[in-house]
C-alpha cells in the first residue's frame, strides 16, 4: 500500500527534518517578474515573454503586434492547424538563429492556461514543438511518478547528461511531457516502460496522486507545466533500468538521503514538488490524518 510506503519513508526522518522536506512546497510557484509582459491570441492568454522576445515573435509570427503593455497575437479565427503552422515556422526560424535549443521533433498541445487534464479528442488552440513552450511562455503538461520500496524508499532517476533540461540531475522515477495525441493515462505507462523498464504493473501498486502546477524563470524562457503525479510502491525484487537513454543511473535513497539531496539542489524543481505533492496525498488518506 502507498500509505504504508509513505509513512515508511517519512519515519526515517528526523522531526526537525519533516517540517524541512515540506518547506519545499513554497519553491512551486514562482513570482513571476514584473517586466514579463502578457500575450494574447484574441481574448484568450496564451503566456509570458520578456519585452525582447514579445518584439522578436511580432517581428516573425504573422498576425502579431506588439502593444505597449502586451502582445497580441490576431489568429482567433484561424483553424487550429493555420496557428500550429505559423508558430511552428516562428519555431524554426528561433532555431535557426540560435535562439532555440534542445529541438525534440515532438509536438505539446496547447489548449488554455489552467486546462488540467487534455484529451486528443478536445481540438488545441495550437500544437508545435515541445521545447519551444518555455521560449514562448505557455503552459505545458507533464506526468510524473514517485517510485516508492515497500520500506519506505523513493527511487530516483539520474537525468542523462545528453538531455537538453536539467542533465544530470535527479529526478523522479520517470517523468515525462504529454506529446500532442496521448492522454495523461497513455504517457504514464509509455514512460515506466520506456524510462524505468515497468511493463506490466503487475504485483505492483500504483495509485493517481493529483496534479499540481510549477512556474518558473528558466533560461528558455517562462515554465508554466501542469503535473499529474502518481505513486507507485514497487514489488521488493524489482528494480528500474532504463530503456531509452534517457536516464543515466537510478539511486535507491532514504528519506534523509533526499532531503540532504534536495537541500543541495540536486533534484530538478519539479521533481521535489511532485515527490510533496505525493506525499501529501497519501497523509491524506491515512486514518486520523491531521497533515504534515
């Protein structure tokens, strides 16, 4: 049971140490700063740009001005298909200039900001390359997995030093971006298999933990990532290896050893968060829960 997995992994911890793991939280959303300006697709927001980088897209995105106080992007009656193309164009030319890093040639789907759970039925105001979300500022979706022992320990995985975000960091059991066309439920289970060596989940448990959203200032731009986090407490003889390259070692940790981890800043932003947010939903199921 993930409760019982929890409770493990938090009694390992000193009672000074607890309080110290969950001040954490605080670091989820971040202020976003004040020169940040806002863009707009007709009424609907879209996100947040620096001034130099509102000024480049209306200088390369069709149908775009810049006002004095925020972008407007004038595509609301276009297809969903028109605004990918032209963004995705705009996406190019970044690339080209050098202005746009760690290309993926794989597509996230923007639907609006605080949309929490995407279907692929449910058509997107646009869909484009996945590592231009931060450059332009808008909100992107991810899943997220606490790989938990039955004796209270996490899993983590060491980010691969090839990978354009955060190499060589620790992260989360797996964690991936929703691609265009695959639900949160689809991506969840391509990514334990691709990135933990997880294809059946039998004689495992695993249970949905919520979502929870992270906002930064990245050196891409504004990250803006709707988190769906789920736990799974791993059968005693298994242990992850990874499939696709991706991550470089995993590290079976104690409860103290992630804290002094994360207090280090060895973990990403968004692996610390996911690994409160599942925390904090399994206290809430034990019985006379009162918090943490």
């Amino acid at each position: 049971m993930h409760t019982h997995a929890v409770s493990r992994f938090l009694e390992a911890l000193q009672p000074e140490q607890r309080p110290a793991l969950f001040s954490f939280a605080a670091q989820a959303e971040q202020v976003r700063p004040a020169d940040l300006l806002p863009w707009h697709c007709g009424t609907q927001h879209l996100g947040w740009l620096a001034p130099q980088r509102a000024a480049w897209l209306a200088a390369h995105l069709p149908a775009c001005s810049l006002q004095p106080t925020s972008l407007q992007w004038h595509a609301e009656h276009a297809s969903s298909a028109q605004r990918s193309a032209h963004l995705q164009e705009a996406l190019l030319q970044a690339r080209a200039q050098g202005l746009l890093g760690g290309w993926r040639d794989e597509r996230f789907s923007f639907w609006h900001t605080g949309f929490v759970t995407p279907e692929p039925s449910r058509e997107p105001l646009f869909a484009v390359e996945r590592s231009g979300f931060r450059f332009l500022g808008v909100q992107s979706h991810a899943v997220h997995v606490n790989g938990f022992g039955a004796d209270g320990s996490l899993w983590c995985g060491q980010r691969a030093l090839s990978k354009a975000t955060d190499p060589g960091m620790l992260d989360n059991l797996t964690a991936g971006g929703l691609p265009s066309g695959e639900t949160v439920s689809t991506c969840l289970l391509r990514e334990l298999a691709e990135e933990a060596g997880l294809h059946s989940l039998e004689g495992h448990s695993l249970q949905a933990a919520g979502w929870l959203r992270t906002t930064r200032v990245e050196p891409q731009g504004w990250h803006d990532e709707i988190v769906h986090v789920y736990n799974i407490t791993l059968a005693s003889d298994f242990a992850p290896h990874n499939q696709d390259g991706e991550v470089a070692a995993f590290h079976c940790l104690r409860a103290p050893q992630v804290l002094e981890k994360i207090q280090q800043g060895a973990f990403t932003v968004d692996a610390t968060q996911t690994l409160l947010q599942g925390l904090r939903h399994a206290l809430a199921l034990l019985p006379g829960a009162t918090g943490h």
